[in-house]
C-alpha cells in the first residue's frame, strides 16, 4: 500500500485527514516530510504523525543537521515507534528536472537517464 499525493491511497501533509487512512494495514513507513524538516511546522506534523503511527516502525529522512531537523529526530525518538534516522545531504540527480535543468558550469550534461 502507498501513499502519496497524486495516486494510490491519498496522504497530504497538509491535511491530516489523510494521516491514519494512508497507514491503515501498514507496519512501515518512509517519513518524508515536505518540503523540509527545516520548515515551520515540521515539528508539529511530526509529533502529530507519530501518533496514529503508534508502534510501527518509521524511518524518518533527516537534515544535514539542522536544529529543526534535529528536533523531529528527537520526536521520532520519544514516540511508540521503531524509528530509525536517515540522514543525508544530497541525492544524486538527473539533471533534468527543476532547477537542475539548465546546462551546468561547463556546458556539458550527461546523457538522458545517465
């Protein structure tokens, strides 16, 4: 089962109707929260995820510590769940999407799906 905005089962940050049905029949679960950890308001939609959550287990995708950040890991902590903390500072990319999709310093981009 997933959940995402766009398809599936729906879940949205944004309305938190959307919370327990998206992790109804779940045991685990990907806590990506967007935009950021960084953001206003992170803290809360965590702490306030953590609870229908309950017992399972969450991995929660973190900062590069930011203190923002660093509180919802210490959220994550505190809760019912099995919780584990990733933490990253980039993703590879394509180049081909958002702001990435202008040529990079040097002119050169790599192949499409490169």
């Amino acid at each position: 089962m997933e959940g995402t905005r766009s398809g599936g089962v729906p879940f949205d940050w944004a309305d938190r109707s959307t919370w327990a049905p998206a992790l109804a029949g779940t045991r685990t679960a990907y806590v990506s929260h967007y935009p950021d950890l960084a953001v206003p308001g992170a803290a809360d939609d965590i702490a306030a995820f953590t609870e229908p959550a309950g017992s399972r287990r969450l991995m929660l995708l973190s900062g590069r510590g930011e203190e923002e950040a660093q509180q919802c890991e210490r959220i994550l902590a505190a809760s019912a769940a099995e919780w584990t903390v990733v933490r990253c500072s980039w993703f590879n990319q394509n180049l081909n999407e958002g702001y990435m999709l202008g040529a990079p310093p040097g002119g050169r981009r790599p192949p499409a799906g490169g």
